[in-house]
C-alpha cells in the first residue's frame, strides 16, 4: 500500500497551486460571491493553461490523466474557490467525461477539442420540482417528431444554465416497468426556442448559483441524443459516481481552505492576555477538524484509486459523498465559530464556506440518501 503521490502529482499540485494564487486569489473569490458574478477571468486562465485537457484523451488534445490527478485538481481549485471548482467539475464531467464514455464519433470530435479550449460549458438537468432524491421518477418527455425529438417539461435546480451552452438534460421517452426505464439523454443546445431559465435565489453558491428551467415544445435533432435511447439512466448512474468523486475533492479543498483560515486566527486573535487558540476548547475544535479533513482527504483518494482500478462500488460512493459532505458542513460551522462575532460578518469569508458548505449535505444526494445507500450495502 503507498500513501505517497508521485513527483508528477505534487508538481502538478505545484503548478495549479501557483496558477490559482495568481488568478483567484481569496478576494476575487469573495467579490465573485458578494456581486453573483461567475468567475470567468479564473475559469478561462484555467482553460489557456490546458488545465481543462488533464483528464481528456490524448487523441482529443488532453493528457489522459488518471482519476487521482482529476481528484487534485478539484481539491485544489476548491480550496481558493468552490463554486469555480464547481463549474469546471460540471463541464468535465457533463461535457467531457459523459461524452466519452456515451458520444458518437461525431460529437466527441465536435465537443472534446471545445472543452478543452474552455469555448463549452456544460451544466446538468436532472431533479424536477416532484423528483429530488427520487430522482427517476422525472417526469420530462422528449417525443418523437420527424427526425428529432420535442421536450416539454420543468427542471429545477439546473446550476449554471444561464452560463451553459450545453445542458445534459435526462427525459423520459418512453414507459417501462421500472421507472428507470425508458430514459433517455440529451444534450440540449442551452439557447434553443423553448427553453425559459429563472435564476433561484440560495443561501450559499451565489457566484454562479442554480436556476429553475422550463422545456415548452423545445426541437432537438436526434443526433442530440447522448448514448442509448431509452437505457439512460445507467449513464446517469455512472455520471453520479463520478460527480461524487469530483465534488467530494471540491468540498475537501474547500473545507482545507476554512480550516487554515480558523488555525491562522486562532493563533493571532488573543483574549484574556493569549492567543484564542491557546484555550482548550478552541484547540480541541482545531483538532477535530483536522481529523476530518484527514479522513476526507484519505477518502477522496481511496476512491479516486478504487476508480482507476474498476473496483468502487455504490456505497464506497456514498460514504465518500456523505463523509466529505458533512465534515465541510462540520468544519465551517466549526470556524465560524472560532472567529466569534467576526465569523458571521460578511466582511470575513468564514460565512461564505458556512452558507456554501450547507448544500454539500443536499445536492448530489442528500446525506439521508447517502445512509440508505450504504445500509443497503450492508443488506439492510
Ligand atoms: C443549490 C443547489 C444546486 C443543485 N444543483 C443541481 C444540478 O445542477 N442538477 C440537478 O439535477 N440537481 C441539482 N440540485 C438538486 C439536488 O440534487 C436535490 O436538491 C437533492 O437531490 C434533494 O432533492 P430535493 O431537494 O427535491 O429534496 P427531497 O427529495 O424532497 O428531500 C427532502 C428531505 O427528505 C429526505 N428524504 C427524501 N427521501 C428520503 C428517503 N428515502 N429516506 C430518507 N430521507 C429521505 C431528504 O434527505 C431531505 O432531507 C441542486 C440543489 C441545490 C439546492
């Protein structure tokens, strides 16, 4: 067993590192929040440095780096900002890693190459107002017509539309006897007639935050269909895994980032004559913490070698979603504590993590959701 990352991987780390200091420093991340503006400038430094290619197919430009390089990358990138993180996840994974395992000949040529150039961004269309963790019982038809299909329906919580050019949308195009047949993938055109996007107000991820979606008779050619019609929700089950992965490594980062930020004041704010983190009851949160975030970190990794060996199963996905999810949760709250009255100023960026971290025990599978799955493995 070796715990150790190659030299390629913590130069790697190195580089990226350096790349985002520059580019997404932690007040570029606040303003982005502070005015919900996407942060762009960061995101397309990302695509110029080839960031967008690690994973990628060398025959589509990329390096074909493994699952453990694709794990650093998204810690990294959450540990200056999140919701950065969170936008280039959704491109790689709805517009890479979805196109290349499912895509035709033709649409990896035609979408690959844009991905990796950052000209593409992708978002996800899964939960309905009436499906959320039973996400299969969606109701969104695509039709048959000439030789396409029509969409009508509702999405809800469809992050980052307004910013997508593509939207993996999953409809329902025909009825089996299990509701996870007759599913099917597209990959929708985000600007074609039909399709009205209104942005929902949250608590937290408000750089680029989440929209509600309506489908009113929205024309696709077939050849917008991504995989087997009909046996989609297979696909959509392996895009889960991977999302798990991607924004557990996110979340990781993230919550590395509210950690340093709680141990750096703990050492220099003082009360009663001493540094804050002096008093037991500080240090001992400090400590706790950092177990966390070891274990989070030990999971994310486990998982992302479990991946590139073809060995994770359903519930290694769920306990590195629900353990990853719920310490950011625990380790913002944590240090929101730690800074006293300053952590609930939105002038410190302790809030942000607090408001943000609060959708890593809901979205993607809710921490419930994530218990089931795990009891279920143990034949329960
Ligand atoms: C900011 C934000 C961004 C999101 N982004 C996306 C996105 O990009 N694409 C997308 O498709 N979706 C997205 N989601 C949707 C997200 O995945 C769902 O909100 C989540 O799966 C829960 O569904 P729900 O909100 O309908 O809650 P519900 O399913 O209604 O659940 C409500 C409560 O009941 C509990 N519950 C439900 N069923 C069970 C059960 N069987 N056992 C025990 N407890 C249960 C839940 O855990 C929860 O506590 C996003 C959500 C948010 C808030």
């Amino acid at each position: 067993m070796d715990f150790a990352f190659t030299r390629e991987q913590e130069t790697l780390r190195e580089h990226l590192r350096s790349l985002l200091d520059d580019v997404c420093p932690p007040d570029y991340a606040a303003r982005c929040d502070a005015e919900g503006r996407p942060p762009r400038e960061a995101y397309q430094a990302l695509a110029k440095h080839g960031w967008f290619g690690l994973v990628l197919p060398v025959e589509y430009g990329g390096t074909g780096g493994s699952a453990i390089d694709l794990a650093i990358m998204l810690e990294e990138i959450g540990r200056h900002f999140e919701e950065l993180a969170m936008w280039v996840f959704r491109t790689l994974t709805y517009g890479g890693y979805a196109v290349m395992q499912h895509g035709t000949p033709e649409q990896k040529a035609a979408l690959l190459p844009k991905v990796l150039s950052g000209e593409l961004s992708f978002c996800f269309g899964l939960t309905e107002p009436a499906s959320g963790s039973d996400a299969a019982a969606l109701t969104t038809r695509a039709t048959r017509s000439g030789d396409g299909y029509v969409i009508n329906g509702q999405k809800v919580f469809t992050s980052g539309m307004d910013i997508s050019d593509y939207c993996l949308l999953v409809t329902r195009t025909s009825t089996g006897e299990k509701k996870q047949q007759g599913i099917t993938n597209f990959l929708v055109d985000t600007k074609l007639p039909g399709i009205e996007v209104r942005k929902i107000e949250t608590l937290g991820q408000r750089a680029i935050g989440t929209t509600q979606v309506f489908y009113n008779d929205v024309k696709v050619p077939a050849s917008a269909v991504l995989g087997e019609v009909d046996r989609g929700w297979q696909a959509v089950d392996s895009y889960l895994w991977y999302e798990r992965l991607c924004l557990s490594a996110a979340r990781t980062g993230a919550a590395q980032a509210a950690f340093e930020y709680a141990l750096d004041y703990a050492k220099t704010r003082k009360q009663f004559g001493r540094p804050i983190g002096q008093f037991q009851a500080i240090a001992h949160k400090l400590a706790d913490m950092k177990v966390m975030l070891d274990v989070s970190r030990m999971l994310v990794y486990r998982f992302a070698w479990l991946m590139s060996q073809g060995q994770a199963t359903r519930s290694d996905a769920a306990v590195l979603k629900l353990y990853t999810g719920e310490t950011y949760k625990a380790v913002s709250d944590l240090g929101l504590q730690i800074l006293g009255g300053y952590g609930y100023c939105m002038e410190y960026p302790m809030q942000r993590f607090f408001r943000d971290s609060r959708l890593a025990v809901i979205g993607g599978g809710t921490s419930e959701i994530q218990r089931n799955i795990i009891a279920r493995g143990l034949g329960l």
